[in-house]
C-alpha cells in the first residue's frame, strides 16, 4: 500500500523530472548520494506530516515537502545565479502545476488541494570564498485529505438496511428517516 506521503513524494520528483535542465537529476530521496562530478542534482523528501481530525472519517493534513537543488561551488562567478535560476525552475513549475497551468495536469494535482512555498534556506560546504557545494532547500506546504481505509480480505456479504421518510405522506413529513426499515438487502461479493 502507497503512503500518501510516498505518492506526493514521487509526483514532485517526476514532475521535476519533466524539466528539460533537471532531466536524470532528480530523486525522490534525501539520502542519493551526491557527487560533485553529477551536479546540479535535485532531491525530494519529505518532513513533517501534522494532521487534524476533521470528521470522525476525515483528517486534514499538511506535509512538508523539502527539494533541496545542490549545485557545484567552483569559483565560477555565476554559480550563486545557477543556484537562483534552479530555484525559480523548480518553485514556477510546481507553482504552474498547482494552479492548473500544466497541461495534461500532473498526476501531483490529484494528490494534493493546494501546495505553497514556506521557506527557502541556503546552504554551503566549504570555507569563505571556495565552497564545495551550494545548496537551496525549498520547503513547500502540501495540504490534502486522508479517511481511514480498511481492507477485509474474508468478506463474501454485505447487509444494508434503507430508512426513509414516510412514503405515505405527500409531501413526505417528518422530513427524513421514520425509523422504521423500508428495504433491506444482501450483496454476495464474488470470492
């Protein structure tokens, strides 16, 4: 069984993954080990998943979903501007995907009901002046909806009972169930 979190996971890195510049460069992982001969490269993971209880079948979720685009740190002068254009690819692309701009639609909105940019923190490995490796971790809000499911692996029928208003009255009153079973029915599943 997917998780949730596994299915956006995989939906933000292939959505990524569509980019023409982040083509083979992105993975759904914080661990991909990253090597300076590969880069840039693009991960997805992620982070906390708070929920809140919305009916007695429904929670509300927010995910923090975190792509971290880390570039090589050489001394070229443009490298910064690379981190900075990676950056805006990857936040345009999930923003154009959200708001119905993708054509077809990516398979992410159907997983979530919105995804907004938190925060974006910069980071880098090396002393002043000549770091290895930049780094730009993007921290989006996934919002979307769970309801509990149950699988019966042994269920061969299902017994429902109907309750409706008084089909007596014209027009019917009270209005809803009466309490008293109008039609009841058994459905033989297929084993």
């Amino acid at each position: 069984m997917t998780t949730t979190r596994k299915a956006i996971r995989h939906a933000v890195r292939d959505l990524l993954a569509a980019q023409p510049a982040l083509t083979g460069r992105v993975f759904a992982s914080r661990n991909y080990p990253v090597s300076e001969k590969k880069l840039p490269v693009v991960l997805v993971y992620t982070e906390r998943d708070v929920s809140e209880q919305v009916t007695e079948t429904q929670e509300q979720h927010t995910l923090d979903v975190v792509v971290r685009v880390v570039v090589p740190g050489d001394a070229d002068e443009g490298v910064d501007d690379q981190l900075d254009d990676l950056c805006t690819l990857v936040t345009a692309t999930i923003a154009a995907a959200i708001y119905g701009w993708l054509t077809p639609m990516p398979t992410l909105t159907d997983l979530v009901e919105n995804m907004v940019q938190r925060e974006t923190n910069l980071a880098y490995r090396g002393d002043d002046g000549q770091q290895d490796l930049l780094a730009a971790e993007i921290t989006f809000a996934a919002s979307y909806s769970a309801s509990p499911t149950a699988e019966f692996d042994q269920l061969g029928i299902v017994s429902v009972s109907f309750d409706m208003a008084s089909p007596r009255n014209d027009p019917p009153t009270p209005i809803g169930p009466d309490g008293q079973i109008d039609a009841r029915a058994d459905i033989v599943l297929p084993t």
